[in-house]
C-alpha cells in the first residue's frame, strides 16, 4: 500500500483564524514532506523531516509551523495567513531523506484564505 | 546552478498518435530522475524512477528512458485517460540532505 492520506481535502480560513492540517502514511517511511502549489506550477518544497526531526525548512514564513509528532503523522499548522498563501499544500513521504527514493503524495488540502 | 527544464509546455493528442515528453537536466551528481504523473486538483502520482543513463522502464503505454543529459517519456497509442500534467524530477547532490528539483511540467491532451 503506497497510500499518503491528507485532511482535510478543502480548508476555508480568514486572516486571524487558526487551522491545521494533517498528514499520515503507514508504509515505515522515515522522510515526509509539506509541498505548496500554485495553479499550473510545479509543487515548492516547503520543508522536510527526517526521523522525526526538521531537516529542511525553506525559508518559509513563521505563520506556517510543521510539527511531527511520531513517525506516521505530520502536522502543518497555520497561523495569521496572508491571500496569497492559497494554493494546494501537498503531503510525501520517502524511505529516507537522502538517497534516491521516490515520493508518495497525498491527494492534497486545497486551502483557501479570505 | 541546477535545473530541470520540461518540452513541450503543453502536448494536444488524437487518441492513438504516439509521441514523447522531454525532460532535460544540468546538475551535480544526479541521484535518481522521477516521473509523475499529475490530474488537476490532485497529487502527483509516482511512475518510475531511473537511476542511470541507459535505463528503460516500461507501464502500459508508458516507457521511460534516461540519457547523460536527458530523459524521455513515450507514450503509445495513447487514451484520453492517459489526460494530465507530467511531471520529471531530479534528485541530486552529493551530500545527505540533497533536494528533489522538479520540472514545470508538461500537459498533455489527448482527444478521443
């Protein structure tokens, strides 16, 4: 089974509201990953964790908090957002971070800020 | 500076009519290529991963091999449920914590 499963599948949130959104995999992968894309672009690497501890955080603003609280589940927190942070925010997960091991996506939060 | 470059932008199809996708790469120690496959709305789902020039996997209509400098995603005879965004990634470096680079992408139509 390579299924990653993400919820909620559609977010609505204003400016000062608070939401999170939630990822899981249970195929033993040690790697998972937040994504944001916009229409027509390729998925952007927002950040990585790799046993359970960040490894990669691309300069992402702090109203975006990741949080993984064991080795199935991540977290991506929101806070404060701005318009333009609407996009799908796609969930993956590999064996490991390094190496060359495929991603396993999730079918996406399609978030949108009012 | 490492990049992954995707042709065309966009491929329109008649049902059956061959063609191939193109996805060209420059970059430092390539660890592993990826293609997915990508419906609107939706997540990419993973195809194959090639590793090294000369490689070739093969999925029903779809076939995909790597060269030095490029890879190449032939379609066959293909359906209007093959539709979608194609997506090529890289994944290169040569340190732990080396990052996947992925391509633009390239639509594809195809017209029963």
């Amino acid at each position: 089974d390579t299924e990653v499963t993400q919820t909620p599948k559609h977010l609505v949130m204003g400016m000062t509201n608070k939401k999170s959104l939630k990822c899981e995999q249970h195929m033993g992968h040690r790697a998972m990953y937040w994504y944001k894309q916009k229409a027509k672009k390729p998925p952007e690497l927002m950040f990585v964790y790799s046993y359970e501890k960040l490894s990669i955080n691309e300069s992402v603003p702090s109203r975006f908090s990741p949080e993984c609280p064991n080795s199935s589940l991540l977290n991506l927190h929101l806070h404060a957002l701005q318009p333009e942070d609407s996009a799908l925010y796609l969930c993956a997960s590999s064996q490991r971070e390094w190496g060359s091991y495929e991603q396993y996506f999730g079918p996406g939060t399609r978030l949108t800020v009012t | 500076e490492d990049q992954v470059t995707q042709s065309p932008e966009a491929l329109r199809l008649q049902e059956g009519e061959s063609s191939s996708l193109n996805c060209s790469y420059t970059v430092s120690g390539l660890r592993g290529l990826f293609w997915y496959r990508q419906d609107p709305g939706k997540g990419p789902e993973f195809l194959f991963t090639l590793y090294s020039a000369g490689e070739e996997k093969e999925k029903e209509r779809l076939k995909a091999t790597l060269t030095k400098k490029e890879s190449f995603l032939h379609i066959t005879a293909p359906k209007p449920e093959d539709s979608a965004t194609y997506l090529c990634a890289v994944q290169a470096g040569y340190s732990s914590a080396s990052k996947i680079i992925f391509g633009s992408g390239t639509r594809l139509s195809i017209r029963p």
